[in-house]
C-alpha cells in the first residue's frame, strides 16, 4: 500500500528510543462539584431511650409528621424559637394566611365550646330566677351548638388540607392531650339539650336521650383505655414536665356520671337504676385515676416549681375532677326511685344512699377549694404575658365547681351557700369575657394559629 497511512515509516514502534512526555502519567484528579456537602449526610442526633421511637427536640414541630411547605421553627442564640428569622412572639413577624392559619387550629379549641356551654348550664341552675333568665340560657346555648359546628368545620378543613394532621395531633406529645377536649364538648352539649331543648316526660326524646348516653360511655371508655395505653408505649415523659393536661383522657368518660345525674330523674325506674350504677361506675373510675394524677401533680410542684407562667392557668384544671363528681354524688342520688332499697330491709335505703352522696360531695368540695386556691395563687405570681387556648382552664373546671356549690346548698337547703353560688356565678361570667376577649384579640393580631404560638409545639 501507498500514502502516509500504510507507510511503515510512520508507524509507532514499541523500540522508538524517543522519550514518551511524563504528563501522560501524571494522575489528575476527578473533578468535584463545588455543590456537595457532606454535612447534607449526617444523621440528626436523636434523644430516645427506645431505639423505635423518633424524638422531637422540644419546642419543634415533627416535621416528618407535619409534612408541608411551612418554613421550620429553629432557635436562636439566646434559645428562643423563630419562624422565617422573627423571634415567633415578635409583633412584627410576618403575617400568614388563612391557609398556613388553619394549620395550627389544634384541638384546644374546644376548650371555647366546652365554657361557653358551661354557662348555660350555670344559668339553668340558679337558685334565684327571674324572667327572662332562661331565655338568655337558651340563647347561650343556640351559640354553643354553632360554635361546635363552626370548629367542627375548621378542624376538618385543616384535616382536608394537611391529611397527616389528623394523626399526628392525636400522636402529638402535646396537643394529643386535648383531643379528649372534644368529648367534653359533646358531653356538654348532651347535658344543656336536655335541659333546653328536651320536654319533659317525651317517651320519644328519653329514649333517644338514652341512646346518647350509652354510646358517649362506650366511647368515651374506649377513649379512656386508648389514648393512655397509647401514651404509655409511644412517649416518655417525665414528671418535671407534668401538666394537668395528662389527666384530660379519663375526663369524658368522668362526665358520663355527670350526665347521669342529670338525666337519670327523668327516666323509667328500671333505666333510671342502670345509668346511676353505670354512671358511678364511670365517675369513680375517673375520681380514682385523678387521684393517681394528683400524686405526680404534687410531686412536680414540689420538686421542679410550677409551670411557666405561660401555662399556670392550666392548674385550674385540677379543680374539675372532684368538683364534678361532687355534682354527680348528689344528682345520681337524686336520680334514684324514691323507694329505692339496695338490700329490701331498710337498711341501704335511698335516705341513707342520699346522705352519704351528699357527705361524699362536701368531703369532695373541699378538695376542689384547695386546688383552687393553689392555681389563683400562681396566676397572680406569674401572670401570663401571651394568649394561650390554656386560660380556657379557667373558666370550664371552675364552671364544675360552681354548680357542685349550688347543688350542695340546695342540698342543705343553705341561703348562705346559694349566695355563695351565685358570686361564683357572676365570677364565672366576668373570667369567660375577659378570657373571650383576648382570645378574639389573639385571633386577630395572629397570636395563635400562628406557627410556634399552639399546641402543636412541644413547651411546658
């Protein structure tokens, strides 16, 4: 062959004493992306004695469970939590809209419907009626079943929207504690449609009222049994961090000896019979697991102080279990036949049954007092500086306490006492507007529903 290709004289040869040039052998490194970043790699530390569980660091949300576009909660230097570089309790932090709002309108909210229902209840009562009382009871009323419609909607409108809410606020360390707040809502409601609502003696409505009252105890007692064994598995918490919160589940299926007491009156003698002893049965197991809670209550406020002053109005709550059950002894005995005999010879008769209810109600009414006592005394120490759902607490459990007070003095037949209620009453009223109106203000400055500002937050 011809031309420079087939050339032999142009072709390499293995023995060509010709140096090779030495850059052919130099390495040369890869070239690397002026993007990677190892610490994108490393694991989030995670403070858990159960290898199973994830831990949120306190104050943050879970954002594996909260999955969404919201910019997350950090901390700054001084350890306070922000939201998009604003400390979250700074006036002048960015303004969200209804949508990201929604998306901390948590559970606590039915603590508004759980006192607004309360005080038609405390109006029913009162030992001195004039005209036109019932009427405003009833009007209080009307607004209550709205408010429980209208929460009702936002809370499923925020389900709609974030789909892992829902369970992850039920799973939440916090605000899982006031998923009960619904049944307390619905218990309430039960009670003051019976007294507005129901006429007397309509075989039609007692039955359907029967109905409620059955089926609010099977899942009120399932609630009970569920929410805490699920606690018991999924958190760990600790005694310095206890607030009354945790006694929250057992409270529904407590109320359902309240709604005994009030509906038991009016029903058949054989029914009237069966939902006394059921409702003992649900109060007593909520009085004895209150007990259980009061111990770790005292132990926490002896050995670790009390909460922060953000959340001191919580310690109402502790007002409420005997309080309630005071009102129910001394209602259920009421509900009883008037010829009601336990053992038919006299001897547990319903005079005797009535006494000890009513002696187990004052027993009961002096432990409320004390509870009492201690939270007004650390509101007044240390006033809260910022609206929380919380200060709702002051208002439903000391609404309980109220009518225990006017149903004692009724009981007695004592002027003093019934006056006493009434105080209380008016009491009642001023705390529920003054609560109501910076629950308005917080709504509308953003100072809830507002990332960091809810019970969506870890923060004792």
């Amino acid at each position: 062959m011809e031309g420079t290709r087939g050339s032999s004289e142009n072709r390499p040869s293995f023995m060509d004493p010709r140096p090779v040039p030495q850059a052919l052998f130099e390495p040369r490194p890869l070239p690397r992306s002026d993007s990677f970043d190892n610490n994108g790699f490393q694991n989030p530390q995670i403070e858990s004695n159960d290898s199973t569980r994830v831990s949120t660091p306190s104050g943050e949300r879970d954002l594996e469970k909260y999955e969404d576009d919201e910019p997350p909660l950090k901390k700054d230097a001084h350890k306070h939590l922000t939201y998009m570089g604003y400390d979250i309790n700074d006036p002048n932090r960015p303004k969200l809209g209804l949508r990201q709002r929604l998306h901390h309108f948590t559970w606590a909210w039915w603590t508004l419907i759980m006192s607004t229902g309360g005080l038609s209840l405390l109006i029913y009562v009162q030992p001195y009626q004039f005209p036109g009382l019932r009427q405003i009871g009833l009007v209080i009323y009307i607004i209550t079943v709205i408010l429980y419609a209208l929460t009702i909607s936002a809370l499923l409108a925020r389900f709609f929207l974030f789909p892992g809410d829902l369970k992850a606020s039920i799973c939440h360390e916090r605000e899982g504690f006031f998923f009960p707040t619904f049944f307390l809502s619905t218990a309430t409601l039960i009670t003051s449609t019976y007294r507005y609502a129901i006429p007397e003696n309509d075989v039609t409505l007692n039955w359907a009222v029967q109905v409620a009252f059955w089926s609010y105890v099977a899942v009120t007692l399932t609630l009970a049994v569920g929410q805490y064994s699920f606690v018991f598995r999924a958190h760990n918490l600790e005694v310095k961090t206890m607030m009354p919160t945790w006694i929250l589940p057992i409270f529904p299926v407590m109320l359902s000896g309240t709604i005994a007491a009030t509906i038991a009156e009016t029903q058949p003698e054989a029914m009237s019979v069966a939902i006394v002893y059921t409702g003992l049965a649900c109060q007593g197991l909520g009085m004895s697991v209150a007990f259980l809670m009061y111990a770790h209550m005292v132990v926490r406020l002896i050995s670790f102080g009390l909460p922060s002053r953000e959340h001191r109005a919580g310690l109402f709550m502790n007002v409420g279990p005997p309080a309630f059950t005071c009102l129910a002894f001394i209602g259920m005995s009421r509900g009883l036949p008037d010829g009601f005999d336990f053992d038919n010879n006299g001897v547990l008769d319903i005079h005797f049954v009535r006494q000890m209810a009513l002696l187990g109600g004052v027993y009961l009414w002096g432990l409320s007092l004390w509870w009492w006592g201690v939270a007004i005394l650390a509101v007044i120490q240390g006033r809260p500086k910022y609206f929380h759902l919380g200060w709702w607490a002051s208002v439903f459990p000391n609404t309980g306490f109220t009518l225990a007070t006017i149903t004692l003095g009724n009981a007695i037949n004592s002027k003093i006492v019934l006056d006493f209620g009434v105080f209380m009453t008016v009491c009642i009223f001023i705390t529920y507007f003054f609560v109501l109106y910076h629950h308005i203000r917080a709504v509308i400055v953003q100072d809830i529903m507002y990332p960091g500002r809810d019970e969506d937050v870890v923060d004792h």
